[in-house]
C-alpha cells in the first residue's frame, strides 16, 4: 500500500495525453515544460488502474529507456523517484516497484541504449508498455525492438503502448511525421500518413511557467541571447536542428531568410542546381525576381535513388510546379567524370541526365568560392528567401550542414561534414558560386552598409526583408 499522498495537476496538452487511448503517444515539448512529470505519472499510476479497471490485470511490467545510463540516472530516474517516493528500487537489477491496494503491482525496469549490446538485450524482455525518454537521441533500431516486445506481459496481455518523450525534432525526423498531431506542429506540414494508433501531443510554450521558479525562461534568453536557434527550438518548443559543430554560414538568420508564407513561381526561366555525384542526389530550383535577390521554391532530395529515376522525378515534379518554364540547370563537375558501363564503355551522371532532358552546365569547383557566394548572397538584403517546404536545406543553413568539431578540442574540420544536409547545400553551391561568383571581401562589407536591413527595420513579407 503507498501511503505517501502526492498532489498532481495535469497541464492541459498532458491532459490530453491521459486522456488519449492511442496505443502509441508521443509528447514534444520545450525545456522545463512537464513532459518527463507527465510521463512518470502515465507509467507509474494511470496506464496501470487502467488496465486494472479495463481487463482485471493487476501486474504490469514495463522499461524506460533514455540513452545513455547517466542521463538515465541523473534525471529521469530521479524524477521517477520524486513521484512515487514509496516505490522500492532494486539497485542490483536496475528495477523500480510500485504497489497500490488489491494487489495492483507496477514494475519498471530502467534501461540504456547507447551500446549495440544494450539494444540486443531488448529482444528478452517480456514487457506491457515502454516509455523512451529524450527519444530523438535514441536509435531507431532500438524503437523497433522495443515495439515488438510490448503487450508481452502478462502472458496474452490484451494491451500494449507505447510512449515517447522529447525536446522538438527536426521536421525531417521520423517521429515528426509518425504521429497525427492533435494540434499542428509549429513548423512545415508533416509530410506522408501518420502510422495507425499513433497520437502526438506538441506543448506550447510557457504551459508550466506556474510550476516553475521566476525568471526561469527569461534567464534562459539571456543565457541564449546569441543563438536565437536554441531559443526558439528549447524555449518556443518549435522544430530544429541540434548544431553539431561550428556553422559553415556566418550570415544566415531564420528571421530573414525563410519565408513566412509558402512563396509564389512568378513565370520565367526556373533555375535548377544538382549534386549528382553521389548515390544520394538532391536537387533545388529557384527562381530570381531582381538582379540580386533569389528566390528558393523546391527541393528534392532522397536516401538512395539512381540518378536516373531522380532525374525523371524531378523533372516530372518541374513540370508540374513550374508550368511553362524555361530551365536553366547547374550541377557539379564531378557529375561529368566517366565511369565504366556494365555492357562496355564510358558513361558519366551528365550524360545520364540528358538522356532525361536535362543538360548540366559545371557549377563553381572552388568550394571556398561556393561557401562565400551562397554567404554573399545571405549578407544582401532580399539576397536570399526560402520556402518554408525546403526543411531539409533549412535544416542544413540552421546547423545541420557544418564544421564538426575534432574530438572535444574547440579545433574544427576544414570541411564541412557529409551528411543529409550536404548534399542540397552542394547543389546549391554549384549553383550560386557560377551565377553570382564572389566579389572582393571590402565590396561585399559596402553592400551590407548599404542594403541590411536597420535597427527598427526587421520583419518579413513573402517576398523578402522589409526596409527602404
């Protein structure tokens, strides 16, 4: 019998979450918003009496996962233990028992995932529910394998959940197309079907501002005040990138460069740059409206796809967006390197794409020369908009395309990583660094004088920064 009485409200987002039957339910939240709280109190109290009262199942059994074990230890055992203070925990086997009256009987095991044998050791268990905890850290094979072992006990359990935690994702992250969102995501549309019984909850900001001490959000900003990108991924709870090494472009600004509003194909000739070179191809297509100003309208990108098929998505997908356009289309040298044919000899990605009408002028080869050109051209006052459906080059221009640091020695890569996020950055380099190739450093710096935009002047329209 727990005799211990804790008092717990329920904010209204985790209220939802209760409330829900889903077998499957995620919650996305900012820093310090009560996600973990209301995930303790699901494990540790709600999912059981209703299993009780549903089926007259007394014992359940269940396992939370974060991880690395210190995380683990540190924090969500900890606010496991802060709820359910009578709770017995056996150091030894990792395992935490709650027991209520009429025998009702909840065990949790605590488990880590960061090592291969970790994740083997999943395929034992015999469990009813999981719960993972900071979920975007931990490895999809791992999710996987817990999926298959829920609903395992007791022995022909009716039931079986699952339950995810987290900070926001970036929008390219599984989870965030997984879920059907009970209220919209504050980022692009989650594109493909949700998966069957799986319901998301996204908590606004501040919902546990009452819970927490004075000041805690605002000395966060202040602490923050020079990366507007965590601030409005860990404190406006809005989807992002984790930046993972030092930015590769210094003049890029959410604020500035991505639309607000998806953005309009004016007529004309569409310009389209290609990474080819490589078994994963992207793609984007702009147009430009001014001498100066670019605007980006599409992207394309894949996991694994031959250039060919590639070649003919996108086309086909141009064709529809951009109906009567002219295409002018870049791409890298490297795309024209000849390789070996299975029946005899020489072919190169460029000639395989002209096969599908598209002929590839060689892009900018210097990659410092494309790095400053796409720079140069962020620095620029209508220099450069994004539609917002571009989430994977967003993703790259917010951290995800950057300098990975060298071990822990604050030293950085001469070369930016490779990764999802290079391969449209690429495309992109290819592109600008031909058509606007890099003027002298003391140009650009008059330029900025003269078109950035003033103190007083920010805000954005759907065709660019406002100013005079």
């Amino acid at each position: 019998m727990n005799d211990t009485q804790i008092t717990y409200k329920a904010l209204p987002t985790l209220a939802q979450f209760h409330q829900s039957g889903a077998q499957h339910r995620c919650i996305v939240g900012p820093v310090g918003s009560g996600k973990t709280a209301g995930a303790c109190m699901e494990v540790g109290f709600y999912l059981p009496m209703h299993i009780y009262h549903t089926y007259g199942i007394k014992k359940t059994r269940g396992v939370i996962v974060r991880n690395t074990y210190s995380e683990l230890r540190d924090t969500t055992m900890r606010t496991m233990f802060d709820w359910f203070p009578d709770g017995e925990y056996r150091a030894g086997s990792e395992t935490f028992t709650i027991r209520y009256n009429h025998g009702i009987e909840v065990e949790i095991l605590f488990r880590s995932c960061d090592r291969r044998d970790d994740i083997k050791k999943f395929k034992s268990l015999e469990i009813t529910w999981y719960w993972i905890d900071e979920s975007i850290e931990v490895a999809g094979e791992a999710k996987r394998m817990l999926k298959n072992r829920i609903g395992r006990y007791p022995q022909k359990c009716p039931v079986r959940f699952g339950i995810e935690t987290t900070n926001p994702p970036d929008a390219e992250h599984s989870l965030y197309s997984e879920y059907r969102w009970t209220t919209p995501p504050p980022g692009p549309q989650p594109q493909g079907t949700p998966l069957a019984n799986h319901v998301g909850f996204w908590q606004p900001p501040g919902e546990n501002d009452a819970n927490l001490r004075p000041g805690y959000y605002a000395d966060l900003r202040s602490d923050y005040k020079n990366n507007p990108d965590w601030i409005d991924m860990y404190i406006m709870g809005m989807p992002g990138v984790v930046v993972k090494g030092r930015l590769v472009y210094s003049n890029y600004k959410r604020a500035y460069h991505v639309s607000d509003t998806p953005l309009i194909y004016a007529g004309g000739t569409i310009i389209r740059g290609w990474d080819a070179s490589g078994n994963t191809p992207a793609a984007f297509a702009m147009q430009i409206p001014t001498a100066r100003q670019t605007q980006i309208l599409r992207e394309w990108t894949t996991d694994k796809e031959g250039i060919v098929d590639f070649t003919k998505r996108v086309v086909a997908d141009s064709e529809i967006s951009f109906p009567g356009a002219e295409f002018l289309d870049y791409g890298d040298p490297a795309g024209g390197a000849q390789f070996s044919k299975r029946g005899g000899g020489f072919t190169s990605n460029h000639e395989l794409m002209a096969e599908c009408g598209v002929i590839v002028i060689p892009g900018e080869s210097n990659q410092t020369a494309r790095i400053q050109s796409i720079d140069q051209a962020l620095l620029l006052r209508d220099g450069m908009l994004i539609d917002p459906s571009c989430v994977r080059i967003i993703g790259g221009f917010d951290g995800g395309y950057c300098y990975a640091e060298i071990g822990m020695t604050g030293e950085y890569s001469d070369k930016p990583m490779k990764n999802k996020y290079s391969h449209p950055a690429d495309a992109m380099q290819h592109t600008f660094g031909k058509i606007f190739p890099v003027v002298k450093p003391t140009s650009i710096k008059r330029a900025s004088q003269r078109r950035m935009p003033q103190p007083g002047q920010t805000g954005q329209t759907g065709t660019g920064w406002m100013g005079n």
